[in-house]
C-alpha cells in the first residue's frame, strides 16, 4: 500500500525490493524527491523518496536501510515450489508429499540429459 502525504493510500505492485530502495508499479502519479510511505507485507511500513520514474514504474529510496533479513521475511509469501510447477497450481501436491513415479522418472531423465549436453558441449569446446 502507497501513501502519500499521510493522507491518501493507492495499491501498489512492488517489482523489485533491495534493503536500500524499491521499484513499484501504481496508479499514482509520482514526481522526483517526493516523499511516500510504503506499506510492505513482512516488513511493515517504510517512507522512501522516489529518485527516479520510467515506463516500468517508480524507483524509490529508503530514507533508512532495511535491517539484515528484511527482504528474505518480505518474499516468503511469493516463492513458488518446484512441485508447484511440476504439477500446476490448481492441483498442488502437499507438502512432504512425493511426486508420481512418471514425474519422478520424467525429471531425473531430464536431469540426466541436460547434465550429458553439458558435459558434451564443454568437450567440444575443449577439443576446438
């Protein structure tokens, strides 16, 4: 959530986030040095200046640093796991849970494949 002059508040897309700045995606229009609170899930609320816009989206500064880990705690909510990706999100396999022996065999052979074409391509590199 965006906030600026501690009056209005606009969703806000974050894109990008360091301990030292962000870049978001708003609605808003923005200008250079003006001054915003930003309410970020796991991190709480930080005021930021914008320092500078393009056409994908505002990049802003922290006035005070994140603290060691903040950022880890902000991206916890987003990380997708492979099973996730193997399977799809509509039917997610739990957690703990194995994959099917035919994804099972199907990644390990593609495992295999891939690390071979490595090996090979770095040995016809090598004999050049």
């Amino acid at each position: 959530m965006l906030r600026i002059d501690s009056q209005r508040s606009t969703p806000v897309t974050l894109v990008d986030l360091t301990r030292d700045g962000c870049l978001i995606e708003t609605d808003a229009v923005l200008t250079a040095d003006q001054r915003i609170e930003l309410g970020l899930a796991g991190i709480g609320t930080v005021t930021a200046r914008v320092v500078r816009s393009s056409t994908v989206g505002y990049g802003c500064e922290f006035l005070a640093r994140l603290p060691s880990g903040a950022v880890t705690d902000a991206s916890r909510g987003n990380v997708v796991r492979l099973e996730q990706l193997l399977v799809g999100a509509d039917n997610p396999i739990p957690r703990g849970a194995k994959l099917p022996p035919r994804q099972q065999v199907a990644a390990v052979a593609a495992i295999g494949v891939v690390g071979w074409a490595v090996v090979g391509a770095v040995a016809v590199l090598l004999l050049r």
